[in-house]
RNA sequence: GCUCGGAUGGUGGAAUUGGUAGACACGUUGGACUUAAAAUCCAAUGACCAUUGCGGUCGUGCGGGUUCAAGUCCCGCUCCGAGUACCA
C-alpha cells in the first residue's frame, strides 16, 4: 500500500471543510491565541510559491497552538480594492468588481490546496459595502474627532474648546483646523498616468510604486490624515513590541524625530528660519542653504543673481527626487548675491540655494557648518566657501561630526559642545531669535486616491461647506460609472455619475465628494473585523475585541514594515482613545517572512537590432537582456526557440543567433508574473501534494531569509513522507504493534519532541523539519512499531503535514480529527546521555572542561557527572574546589 | 551617499549564540535487490597529502586582534542583497 497523497488530501480537505474543524469559538474556556497572516490583494495572476510561505508558517503556529490547549482564530480574507483591477477595467470595460471576484475564487481554491486551517466563516473582503461601511466610519470617527495635546489623546470634536470671539465662519474653520482628517491644498505627486495623486510614501525614486509612472508636483485640494499628532506614541510604544528590531528600527527612522532648534536669521527686513540639530555649532555657521522652493528666495535675489537663480529653481523643479539623490557625488547650488546675520556670532554670511536641501524637511532651509557636517563640508570646498571648525576633534582638514570641546568662539572655549547646546539655545531665546525644538521626518497621511476602485468618503458639500454623513447614511455604496478613467481635470471617475453626485436632502441640494480612499485604508483594522465579521450593528463587538486582541502573532513580508504597518498603528491608537479597542498597539508579536526569488531566464539581444544571441557566443556585442519564459527554458539553460515563438507573437520575426543551442543566462530576481519567472505551486500540489510542498518550503531555509525558489531538493521531502507512511505499512499491511517501547526508542521520541517544540516557539521550521527527518530515519533503523511511539509521533507531524497526519490518525483507530489532540510533553528523564570528557589545560591547576551532548540543567549536569564513571575516573578522589558553570554549556572543574 | 542585513562543501542550509564546523536534505559515485527499469536499502562524499596500516595539514569572503578555545566577540577591508526621504 502506497502513499496515496492525492486523495488522502483531498479526503481531508473536505471534511476539514465539511465539519469546520478550523471554526474559531469565542466562547472558549481556553486562553486565546490569535495568528493573522497580512491578507493578499488578489492579483491576476493568482498565487504563486512566494505567497504560501508566510500562511504555511502561520498554519503551523496555528495548528501547534490548537495542540497545545489554545482557542486560535487563523482567519483569511481579501484586500481587494486596488489599483490592478482599475487599470483592467480602463484597459477593458470590464467591472474591477467582476475581476476581483474571479480572482478572489481562485485564490481561495489555490488556498484550499494547500490544506490551511483558516476559519472561512470569517472571510471579509474589503470592497465588500458590508466592510467599508465600517471603514467609512471610522473614517467619520476620525473626522469628529481631535487630538487633544493636554490628555495627549484624542477626543470627540464635540469637547472641544472653542475661542468665544470667533464668527460662524470661523468657528468652522477652527473646528476644521483640529480635525483628524482635514483638507489641505498641498503640493501632491501628480500621476498623470495613473490619473491619480499618490502619498509621499507610494512614490519610489519619482515613479509610482504601481506601475512605475513618473509623477510631478500639483498643487490639489486633498484630505489628509493628521498622523503626525500621534508621532510621539507611534515612536515609543515601539519599544514594547515584540518585532525584528531591524523593521522597529525603520519605523523609528520614519518618523524621524530629532531634537534641535529653529533659529532665526536676519536678512534686510525679514529673516530665514532655519532648523538645526546641532545649534552648538553655530559660530561654525559660515552660509545659509535654501532648498529651491524656498518661498523667500525671490525676495532675496539680487538683480545681480536673478538669472542664473532662475535657471536653477527651474532645473531643481524638473529633477526627481531620484536624480537628486543621483547627484550625490557633485552637488549643485547657486548665490542668491544676500547675506544674512548670524544671530550669535553676528557675522555677515552669504545665502545660496541647493537641491541638497529639502524642502519639505524642518524649514527648508539650514545654517552650513562645513567643518562639522559632511554635505555641508563637500559643498563649501566644490564652491570655496569659509570653513571655521569650532568643535575640537579629528584630524585638522577633515571634516569632524564628533563630540569635544568648544574652539573658536572667544569666551566659550573649552566648553563641552553637547552642553554648549542648550547654552546657544537659551541665548537665542532670551534674545527672540530662536527656539528649541522637535522635528519629525514624518507628514501627515494624504487620504484621498482620483480613483474609481475605492471606498467612497462619505462627506457631502453644501458650496465650500463640508456635511458628514450621518451613521445610517453607511455604507456609501460605490456607483456605476461609464468610464473608470478620471475626468481631464483630474477628478476622480465618481465625478462621471451626475445622478450620484448630486444629492437632496430635505429639499436642499448638495454635491458628494467624489475622491476614493487609499488601499491602505481596508487594510489599517481588517483584524477587529475578523474578530467579528457578521455584526450590522458594530465594527466589532466589545466584548469580543477584549477578548481576542490584540493579535498574537502577525506574519506578512517586510515591504509593509513601514507604511501599512504604521497606518494600521495609527488608526488603532485613534480607536483606543475613543475607547472601541483596549489595547494601544494591535499586533503583540511580528514575523516577517523572507521574498522566495525566481530563477529568471534572458534571452540576449544585440542593442538596436532584432537579432537574438546564444549567451555563450557573446563577445563584443552590446545586449540588450530580455526576459524569457522559464517554461522554455530547460535545465541546461537551452532555449525551445519553437515553443517561445509559438507562445509570444512578439518573438516571431526574431533572428536567434546560436551554435548546437541557443543558451540564455540566468538571475536571481523577485517573482514575478512580468519577470516569466513564476512558479506556481498548483504544479507543485499536483505533482507532489500539499504535504510536501509545505514541508518543503520550511525545509528551504530560514522564514525571514530571502531565498530563490528551486525544486531540487524537493525529492528528499517527499521520501521523508514516504518514510513516514511505511513506519505503519509494511508492504500491503498495517505495521503498528502494542509492543512497549524500548529505552533508546523513546529517547529518540522526547528528543524530537523536545526540539519540536523549541524551533516551532522560535519560529525556527526549516529545522523542526530536519528533527522530524532525523527521528523517522533512526526508528525506521530500529523497525520500531510500537503504538507507543508512533501515536505521539503523528501528532508531532500533524502541524506540517496535516493531511498525512489525519489519515495516519484515523487508521490507529481515532474517530475525531487530529487538531485539538494535546501535543505530546518531552519527558526529560529519558534524555539523559552519557557524557564526553575533555581534559583540556593545566593552567598552574589542574582543570578539566566538560562538553555535555544535551542541555541539562546545572543540578542535573552535576548529578550526571557525579553518577558517570567515566567521569569519576577523572575525578579519581580530588574533590573539586571550585565549580566554574555556564548553564547549558560548559563546566570548569578548578581543582 | 546613508541605513540595515548577509557571505559556511558541488547545492539549500545546521551548529544548543564562544565549546568536536559541515547536522538534515539535494546532487554525485559505488554496491545490494531486479530479466530490466522505477522504487527501496547499504556505503562513500569539505580540500589537499599519505594510503600496506595508524594518520597528517589546511579549512566558515579577506587582513589583523581578544581567548585555553572564534563560523560566532572586537578593529579594518572586499563583495552581494534590501530599504532609502542628502533628515541638517
């Protein structure tokens, strides 16, 4: 009797679906454990062996927990509002809703494949109205809402204090003023091909992050979120969470926050303000720096300049801010022909402008102290300006960004510079020329996408005058448009529905807002969602949001580690003090799993010719690499040039250059459906089931680590279920026997137990996959049989193989399903071993190191040594002086 | 440029975080079983030298250092990957 793993698979899908074996009860005695896995957006191009590898391992957390004695909610939902199904719809009429529901099915069957234990009562799709009802209103939530400094919380608009001289007018513009969500007029990243505004944070290098467009600056009514009210918490209930440090660290970097100092320079009438976290180099401040979109700088131009300051605002303008950042090496700056006044060491210093400068960090403008920062320093030398070093340290020409004392400054010399600082801060205050403060990197959140495929906001307008929908109004529902396009002017394709656009109520008309919501938007507290999918009446249930959150452990890849993560962060600490949720932070513990890469293929092209060349007889030429199908690809790396022409037209008239075959070279790069490198793990279900591939993308490597995807070693995962199988079937029979299990068989038994349980604590799967391996070869040595280790031993599998698992289970004689047996307990009594003795010095004393095979604790490690002969011969009468022990490692005996 | 990672056999990766480097798996080679193949099982497999036998030397990207002991810690490099907003 063979392993028949297609249908024992689809057995146990089945009546895994059939009996909601996964139903998470909220009624539970049992303590709670809530895995979350980030949700997919469902793409055309359905999963492929990246994705799995994040829900396998949360699978298994999920399914060793449920052992373990633990209520686990695991569910799985869609974040299917985006921009793909969009620009499918504008490519072809057809509703992104139609698409996303044809994708949202094939994910789900692809997901059902892999046999994961997620609670499908729950699923929620964020496009679903049912959904963003209750993401339009927190929207509104956050809308009446206000950030109170004082209470550092945020509290009902309805509590806020309003100054009694104001006018109706401006009573509402105060109120607007205080708002969470408020509407700016701002400078946005203008994506004329997207036909939409995209946040500072989707725009990569002057491209859009989707689709790679090139974005510019446009001035646009937009509505924004004011994150940066909650800066301070975002930043220090960081040190809590139990997350890499590396993704903590990035968060950290994002919002940036740095102590330092506004000062004020004087120029003719006016003055430049300038931030600097470094006011105790101020004496060092030899020029000023305005970014290019200083609004100051057209009032300081002297007539002299005028041109040539023009000419540089202009270039500034067009550059991206990738090709700034590209200029690195050569920095560029003009003199606007001003000086301004040092407020301290009342000097005279000149003013230009520079691209190095961002606008849209502190004031856009700084004091250069070359002699103490290294961007400064390269500028001054490029365009010979003074170079004054007021700090004492490092060599004499360099330029030194480290502590010392104070030179250069008359009467405050020798002063330590780090108390210097607030030294020049307290002067510039007293003398109104400057003040100590706090800047972040962080901006506020900018909310609305010209989009069709979002959730709608629900606000009305009477003329300039904003109106919120009332809660009954919800949801908003997404209407019909003709065209999925947004207008010529830029709104968004709503504004196409006249019908929808224009509402009466009571007799009085009014127009809706026509702006959709970010992707982000679903995404930021899907979580409570799931804690309570059905309810009308709440987002969630109270009592229900206690008892589950927050969520215990979260797997999704690093690329969200800054904004979904934030954003998610952010609404969920508005949700705390407005008191719908009792934690501050909602995900406890973060795990972020590593990109499984592609082996892509390319064919070379000989630049501007339609020539194709055989990797192996490149030369001289100059190629062009294109990417190939890997399906055409053989392992060889041969090209089927007959199967590529048939598949891809645009290859057709192709000339392919080649000797016996036509070879095509290969590079590690990100999966991806445009790279011809995806793999999908269909084919892989299909040919060596659900099992193995689970098993063997653990066995790949280490979760967080980025690894390309290959099959070679998938054979051995295989032959290990194999392996596993016939330690129950001998031949054609049932193999398994009540005989007692011998000593060295249940060694073996708690040993793999006992590192099971470690590694799947510590997330450590690639090896708890080995300890199995291990475990099943030395029984299969043995021919061990006996009920009494291989019931325990199918539990051990069931997180990893659970298919497998089940059907093993059943035949021992089991009538319920393997899930909530309790997980086997190692029993230490059977892991002791006999220990190895290294003399190892004689240092003036006699000294012995004892290695010990197996952790033990120290008074086990001394009894053990005490008891074994082998070491007692070493010993032979001394009694030891003194006990040198490291738990777990090693022990110097000082005799 | 900056920040954070990483580098271990032919390959993916282990190494209880300072204690016998290369677990486990793939691949390769040889053998058993078979008419044959598949499947399965057994053996060998870091490199070099020695091989009639014990064995020896070198080995975790490179160069130093600390230590009885370094893949692991420290200092200085090289290369690769990821992120990035020149953050003053």
């Amino acid at each position: 009797m063979v392993y028949d793993f297609r249908n024992i698979e689809k057995k146990w899908q089945k009546y895994w679906r059939d009996n909601k074996t996964f139903k998470a009860d909220s009624n539970s005695e049992k303590p709670k454990y809530y895995v979350l896995d980030m949700f997919p957006y469902p793409s055309g191009s359905g999963l492929h062996v990246g994705h799995p590898l994040g829900y396998i391992a949360s699978d298994i957390v999920s399914r060793f927990k449920r052992s373990k004695g633990f209520n686990v909610l695991h569910p799985m939902g869609f974040d299917s509002f985006g921009l793909p199904a969009e620009q499918y719809a504008v490519k072809t009429g057809q509703h992104p809703k139609k698409t996303t529901e044809e994708n949202v099915v094939r994910f789900k069957n692809q997901l059902h494949k892999l046999g994961l234990s997620f609670d499908w009562d729950r699923e929620i799709k964020t496009s679903d109205s049912s959904y963003y009802r209750w993401t339009q209103w927190i929207f509104l939530k956050l809308y009446n809402s206000y950030y109170d400094h004082g209470l550092n919380k945020a509290q009902p608009i309805e509590k806020l204090k309003i100054p009694t001289n104001l006018n109706e007018n401006e009573i509402e513009s105060f109120i607007d003023s205080k708002r969470l969500v408020y509407v700016d007029t701002i400078d946005v990243n203008w994506c004329e091909e997207l036909g939409t505004v995209l946040a500072n944070e989707e725009v990569i290098g002057g491209l859009s992050e989707r689709g790679g467009f090139p974005v510019i600056k446009r001035p646009m009514k937009q509505w924004v979120m004011r994150i940066t009210d909650y800066a301070d918490r975002l930043l220090d209930d960081l040190i809590e969470l139990d997350w890499p440090e590396s993704i903590k660290l990035s968060q950290k970097n994002w919002i940036g926050k740095s102590e330092g100092a506004e000062i004020k320079f004087s120029i003719n009438n006016d003055f430049i303000d300038v931030f600097t976290t470094r006011p105790d180099t101020i004496f060092g401040a030899t020029y000023l720096v305005l970014a290019p979109e200083h609004p100051l700088i057209n009032n300081i131009t002297t007539d002299k300049y005028r041109k040539s300051i023009i000419e540089y605002v202009e270039q500034a303008s067009k550059k991206s801010d990738l090709e700034r950042q590209e200029n690195e090496k050569n920095k560029t700056g003009v003199f606007t022909g001003s000086y301004a006044l040092n407020p301290i060491s009342n000097e005279k210093i000149p003013v230009w402008i520079s691209d190095y400068v961002l606008f849209s960090y502190g004031t856009g403008a700084i004091m250069a102290v070359p002699a103490h920062d290294e961007r400064d320093n390269e500028f001054a030398k490029k365009f010979n300006l003074k170079i004054i070093k007021v700090i004492d340290g490092g060599n004499k020409d360099e330029c030194y960004t480290g502590n010392g004392p104070i030179i250069n400054c008359g009467e405050y010399d020798g002063i330590d510079n780090i108390k210097f600082k607030s030294i020049v801060v307290e002067k510039l205050e007293s003398k109104n020329k400057g003040t100590k403060t706090t800047n972040y990197k962080l901006r506020d959140w900018i909310f609305t996408r010209q989009r069709y495929w979002g959730e709608p906001i629900p606000i009305i307008y009477d003329g300039n005058k904003k109106k919120a929908l009332e809660f009954d109004d919800l949801p908003l529902e997404l209407p019909e448009v003709e065209s999925y396009l947004p207008t010529n002017d830029g709104l968004s394709p709503l504004a196409r529905n006249n019908d929808w656009v224009n509402i009466s109520i009571n007799g009085k008309n009014y127009l809706r807002e026509t702006n959709t919501m970010p992707q982000w938007a679903g995404s930021c507290w899907y979580f409570l969602r799931f804690i309570d999918p059905d309810n009308n009446n709440e987002f969630a249930n109270k009592d229900l949001i206690r008892y589950w959150m927050p969520v215990d452990l979260y797997i999704g890849g690093a690329e969200h580690a800054v904004l979904h993560l934030l954003y998610a962060r952010f609404w969920h600490k508005v949700l705390f003090d407005l008191d719908y949720v009792n934690t501050c932070e909602p995900f406890k513990k973060l795990i972020n799993q590593g990109m499984i890469l592609g082996n892509s293929a390319f064919a070379h092209r000989i630049k501007n010719t339609n020539n194709f060349i055989s990797f192996d007889m490149i030369k001289d030429e100059k190629t062009q690499k294109i990417h190939v199908d890997i399906s055409f690809v053989d392992e060889k790396n041969r090209l089927n040039i007959e199967r590529l022409k048939q598949n891809n037209p645009e290859f057709k008239d192709v000339n392919f250059l080649k000797g016996e075959s036509f070879y095509v070279s290969r590079d590690i790069e990100k999966m991806s459906k445009s790279k011809f490198n995806v793999i999908n793990p269909d084919q892989i279900c299909d040919k060596y089931g659900a099992d193995t591939l689970r098993m063997y993308e653990m066995f790949l490597g280490p979760i967080e680590q980025a690894k390309p995807w290959n099959t070679s070693g998938i054979s051995g995962v295989k032959n290990f279920l194999n392996k596993f199988w016939r330690l129950f079937y001998k031949g054609n029979g049932w193999a398994v026997t009540d005989r007692k299990a011998n000593k060295s068989e249940l060694k073996i038994l708690h040993e793999t137990i006992k590192k099971i349980t470690n590694d799947v604590e510590n997330f450590s799967f690639n090896t708890c996959v080995s300890s199995l391996m291990i475990c099943v070869n030395e029984l299969t040595r043995l021919d061990c049989r006996s009920y009494e280790i291989l019931s325990p031993l199918t539990i051990l599998l069931s997180p990893f193989a659970p298919h497998l698992a089940e059907e093993i289970w059943e035949h021992l004689g089991n009538k319920k399903s393997i899930i909530n047996e309790p997980f086997p307990i190692s029993n230490p009594s059977y892991l002791i071993e006999e220990t190895k003795n290294y003399p190892v010095s004689f240092n003036g004393k006699l000294r012995f190191t004892i290695f010990l095979s197996l952790n033990l604790e120290i008074e086990e490690i001394k009894k053990a040594i005490m008891e074994d002969e082998r070491t007692l011969v070493f010993l032979n009468g001394l009694e030891p002086k003194r006990w040198i022990i490291i738990p777990n490692k090693i022990i110097n005996i000082v005799f």
